[in-house]
C-alpha cells in the first residue's frame, strides 16, 4: 500500500523522462546538423530518417536499464538517485552506440551524442529534482494521512516509528501511538517521541476525535489471537489497517506477500533470483566463463606445467565443497599444497607461513590463480561468476549452528568472486562479518551489482596480503 501510494507520482516522472529525452534527441540533431551551434569540419547533412531507428528505440532502452537500476524508486536520496541518473543515462547510451555500430551504413555524429549526453544529464537531473520537492509539497499540504500506531509490546515499533518519519514522501504522518490490549504496564510511555492517544479500549474514540484514517498493528508473531480484539476496539470505523509482524526472533531472509485468490502468502525465504533473473544469470555466467577459458587457456597451459615441474603430484586440486541447496559438488583449483596436506591436520584453513603450501602455491594463492580452473565449474552450472564463496561441509555445519542466516548463503549458487571478497574480506576475517556481505549481495542482487562486482575484481579481488 505505502508504494502504490507513490505509483502515480513515479509513473508521471517516468512518462515526463521519456517524452523529455525524445525531443532532446531532436533537439541534437538540429543542434548538430541544422543550426551548427558548434562548427563541425564535417558539412554533409545526415536525414533525420537515419536517426529514426534510436527516437523509436531509446525510450524502451531507458525503460530497461533505468528500471533495473530502480532510478524510480521514491526512497533514494538524493546522492542516490543522481549516481543513478548517471549511471542509467550511460549505460542506454553505451547501447544505443553499440547497436547503431552493429546498424551502422554510416559514421554516427559523436558530437550529436556529446550534445545529447548533456542535454540529457541536465533535464533528467532537473527533473527529478523539480519532482522530488513538489512530491513532499504535495503531500505535506494536501494528500498526508494521519495514522496512530498500536503497541503490542513488540522490538520493532521505534524502527517502524524512525523508518515512517525518515520518508516524509509516504504520506504517513504518525500523530500519536496507543498501547495493545493488556501492555498498558509493560511499555513506557516516554518510549516513543509520539504523544500516547488513551488506551486499547477507547480506540474507536481515537480514531473519531484525531480523525485518524491508517492504524498501524505492530504484532509479535505468536501474537495473532490479539488481532481479533484490536479489530473490535476499532469498532465501526473506516480506517486503513496495516499488520506488522515482529521477524525479530527469527532468521529470515526477505519477507514479501504474496495474494492468491481468497489468501495471503507471506514469503519469509524468498530471493530475487527466480523467472527470467535466475535464465539470465545462467546464461551470463555459461557464456562468460566460456569465454574466460578460451582467453586464459595459454595462463592454463603455463601453470599446469609450472605445478608439475616444481613438486609431486596431479595438476589440480578437487575437492567436495557445499553449493546451491546445499547440494555438494566436486570444486578444481590449481593444486597449491603437497599432497594429502590435510592427513594429519583435518580439515583447516590455510594459515601465514602455511609448511604444507608449494613455493609456486604462494604465488598462485597469493594473486587468486590457484582459483582459475573454477571456470569449468561455472560452466558445468555447478557455481556462478559472482555469488557467496562455496566452504566444506565441516565448516557449513559449524557456521549454520553459530549464525542460522548463514544458511541463506546456499540460496544462490557459491561463486568465483563476491561481495565480501571485493571488500577486501577473506578467511582471516570473522565468518560473521563476511556473513553480513553475503547476504547484503542476496537480499539486492541484480545483474548490474554482478557487474559492479566482476568489475570490481579486476582491481581489488585477485591479490589481497591476507592470501596464504
């Protein structure tokens, strides 16, 4: 409901967006070809028939990418929604330009698209800035409903009180909070920067006399015979009700609800990565590491030979490791220890100094090389480019006792590179630390953020000092 609330608002700058970057692209084409605000050494006139392809094309390009990008959506900040303008403008223009080189019968005016870039930057950005504040104008003064919230003695009603007042732009405005049935002893009442409106019993009477028209349950989850109470101290009034379950105790991933029919399925494990993303990412990941494999095939060659003229044994190390659905799969890495180096050690991890790693293991291990042959897995389906680094049953079993949500991390297929390793995080830091990365990726995964990440290992994921 809280979004919806927005919708026409976010539908309004969309429609605005495409029908404003339309006309700039004529605007360009005059400015390049007709008016030559800039002098070009370059006289011959293009027809505007031959830019006709990107007037028809752009605006589903912009919808595509600004989308996956959530440029639209209201809860950004302001350094946020700009670091998305930009990125959406450049990313349809980096695909404008390859498809019209795919097209091309003829050289395309880079000055056209510097005057387009621009011109686009400038009216977007005004745009949504003109928006923003004549949103929160509008709502302050004309469309802001007013709503109490019921206490029932719950961990989360100062956050949902904080989150409500952090965006004006909802429309919310908490004018005051009631305590549940039977918690009028249990809550302080200076708990909350909100005046208390009586109690439970007197609801109805609130309600009529603040002319309250959203009452907001904050429930414990084990709570829900309480329902049935509130509903009757409500009475015979038309307010909005919102029920916030409190998660709190548990371990939960991301909690959506779900309308079938007569019924509400509230979702409390799902991910992002299903339909056309979870198609998309397999066919990303199948492509890429096959290409990978042909570009690094010469680096396969020389470290295989490298590994086995240095010391005994096979090339590659393969070893049982815990994938999506905690399925287990055979993982290959470039073998960088003696052989059996866990015969008298169990299972452990590598440490600073580590006897049991090879001279040309150090080197492997200490810029990533060691992991290259992971490729195969990739390409077999059995990991990903990007995702939460696979560990071995052992530790899979402690870490899942010590911190539930770590089970979440098989929610995704384990990958080469992730999050928490482009932040510079690696086995010498706490499981819990990486553990918050890993599901920060989960919970926000898109495919631009896989891109963010693969770029970011170019630089920041293959050495790192804490490599043994």
């Amino acid at each position: 409901m809280f979004r919806k609330r927005g919708q026409i608002f976010k539908d309004l700058i969309r429609v605005i967006d495409i029908i404003g970057l339309e006309l700039i692209w004529l605007l360009s084409y005059y400015l390049r070809f007709r008016w030559e605000v800039i002098p070009s050494p370059y006289k011959n006139i293009v027809p505007l028939e031959e830019y006709l392809w990107i007037f028809i094309f752009f605006p589903f390009i912009w919808l595509f990418v600004s989308t996956d990008a959530r440029l639209y959506n209201p809860f950004l900040s302001n350094a946020q929604e700009l670091f998305k303008i930009i990125r959406s403008l450049l990313f349809s223009l980096l695909l404008t330009i390859a498809i019209s080189f795919l097209l091309k019968k003829f050289a395309y005016s880079r000055l056209l698209f510097a005057y387009f870039t621009l011109l686009s930057f400038i009216f977007l950005t005004s745009n949504h800035i003109i928006w923003r504040y004549l949103i929160k104008f509008l709502i302050k003064n004309r469309f802001s409903t007013k709503a109490v919230i019921i206490d029932n003695n719950t961990k989360i009603v100062s956050k949902v009180i904080d989150k409500l007042s952090s965006y004006p732009e909802l429309g919310i405005k908490l004018v005051g909070w009631v305590p549940g049935p039977d918690c009028e002893d249990k809550i302080n009442p200076s708990s909350y920067h909100l005046p208390k409106l009586g109690n439970c019993k007197e609801l109805e009477s609130t309600i009529k006399n603040h002319n309250i028209q959203l009452v907001i349950i904050c429930l414990p989850f084990n709570a829900q015979f309480l329902i049935e109470q509130i509903l009757d101290y409500i009475g015979k009034t038309l307010v909005d009700i919102v029920l916030v379950p409190d998660f709190s105790s548990f371990a939960v991933l991301e909690q959506q609800v779900e309308n079938f029919e007569e019924f509400s399925f509230l979702h409390l494990q799902t991910t992002r990565l299903v339909g056309w993303n979870l198609i998309f990412k397999r066919v990303f990941d199948f492509f890429g590491s096959l290409f990978l494999i042909i570009v690094f095939s010469p680096l396969f060659l020389l470290i295989a030979i490298l590994i086995k003229l240095t010391s005994k044994g096979p090339v590659f190390f393969i070893q049982e490791r815990i994938g999506f659905n905690e399925k287990p799969f055979k993982m290959i890495k470039f073998r960088t220890m003696i052989p059996d180096a866990e015969a008298q050690t169990g299972p452990v991890y590598a440490s600073k100094n580590d006897p049991r790693v090879t001279k040309i293991g150090r080197i492997l291990r200490k810029v990533s090389l060691d992991e290259l042959p992971q490729l195969f897995n990739v390409l077999k389906g059995d990991m990903s480019l990007v995702g939460p680094r696979p560990e071995r049953f052992p530790f899979v079993d402690k870490y899942k006792e010590l911190y539930p949500p770590y089970l979440f991390r098989h929610k995704f297929k384990p990958g080469m590179t992730g999050w928490a390793q482009v932040n510079g995080l690696r086995q010498s830091t706490s499981i819990e630390k990486r553990l918050v990365y890993d599901l920060y990726y989960i919970k926000n995964w898109s495919f631009w953020f896989d891109l963010k990440i693969l770029i970011m290992t170019l630089w920041k994921g293959f050495y790192h000092p804490e490599n043994y």
